[in-house]
C-alpha cells in the first residue's frame, strides 16, 4: 500500500499543524513556527488565497489519515453519496479506518505507527487477522490485539505510558487489549485539526 515517504517536519512546518504526531514534529513547530524554505520566516500566513486556505484543509486531512490524493479522492466520492453533511461524512469514513482505530486505542503512539501494526498483521478484526490499513469498521465490530501484538513490548508501553482517552464511539474491554465500536463517528468525537467544509469547497468547484 502507497503511503508518503517524504519529509516529515517540512509538512508539519508548512501546515502549521504536528501531522505526524511526532517529538520531532512539535519541537520543529515550537522553535521555527513559520513555513519552511528561504522566505519562510516572512511570509504571513494571514494574507493566503482562499484556494490556498482550501487546499491546506484537505493537505492536512490527507497527512494525517495517511491517505494519498487518489484514495481522498475516492473517499470524497463516496462521501457525496451517503446521507447527510459532506465534510462530516468525509471525516467519519476516515475515522473509521481500522489503522485510525489502533491509535484511538493507545495501542500505537501515532497514525503512522499504527499502520506499520496493522500491515505487520499485528490486528484483529472479529477473531480474524486484517493487515489492510483502509479497512473501514463497523458498528458492533471487535478490533483486538493478536496474542503476538499483546505481548510486544512497544505495544505494552504504549498502552501504559499514552494518556489518551478513549473516544465516545469505542468502547473498551479485556483489560484495553480490545476495542468494540459503539456507534459510527460523530463531528464532536473527531478531533483533528481540519476545516472540512473548505475541502467541500475546494472538490466542489
């Protein structure tokens, strides 16, 4: 599966938002809190185009699910179709992929991480092994741990050490090795940094 292999912190910098939910990131942001390149430290921010305000909705959207732009794309269109606001729904489909889920557990510190545990086929979804990152859930479904993965020790520290709270559409249970999902994802459970009615804007001119 494609997943972005390029500079991390310079996206972070850029977006002015820690994308990849790193160390590294979040001391980039604090010590150089402006865009990267030659020009970065005086340029404002403030005087950006609304195209330009657009695109980093969807930029960031894209970053952090780890998502590159054909399979946005396809995930924008399949959103249009489903009842109800656009941008929300948009947010909920990506919310629901199963690497999503494995950082909402605290079983991976971030997304990235997650995915890496769930190609490894570290997860399970209802007793069986699922090694595809996309994978979307459902309601009612279980997503456990593998026995493997249980007793990995990054696994173990991320589960002690993360303090996270556990979203309202998942449910814990089996001492934290498990998640049940409750219910499909509402806007107030989802708590990334992504305008999302911009990305409307942006895909529907």
């Amino acid at each position: 599966m494609a997943r972005y292999t390029g500079p991390k912190v310079r996206i972070s910098r850029r977006l002015s938002v820690n994308i990849f939910e790193n160390e590294k990131g979040r001391t980039a942001l604090e010590r150089r809190p402006f865009p990267p390149g030659q020009h970065g430290r005086t340029r404002r921010r403030g005087n950006s185009s609304e195209y330009l305000a657009q695109m980093q909705e969807k930029q960031k959207a894209k970053y952090i699910y780890g998502v590159l732009e054909r399979q946005f794309k396809k995930t924008y269109e399949e959103a249009i179709k489903l009842q109800g606001p656009t941008g929300e729904i948009l947010l909920q489909l990506l919310e629901r992929r199963l690497d999503n889920i494995v950082f909402r557990a605290g079983w991976a510190s971030t997304r990235p991480q997650a995915r890496q545990f769930v190609n490894h086929g570290l997860i399970q979804v209802e007793g069986k092994r699922v090694d595809i990152a996309s994978y979307r859930v459902k309601r009612g479904q279980v997503i456990s741990l593998s026995p493997k993965a249980d007793k990995m020790i990054v696994i173990q520290h991320n589960r002690d050490t993360l303090d996270r709270s556990l979203v309202g559409w998942l449910e814990a249970g089996d001492g934290g090795k498990q998640v049940t999902v409750r219910s499909l994802p509402e806007r107030e459970h989802i708590d990334v940094p992504v305008r999302e009615s911009l990305i409307v804007e942006l895909y529907s001119k």
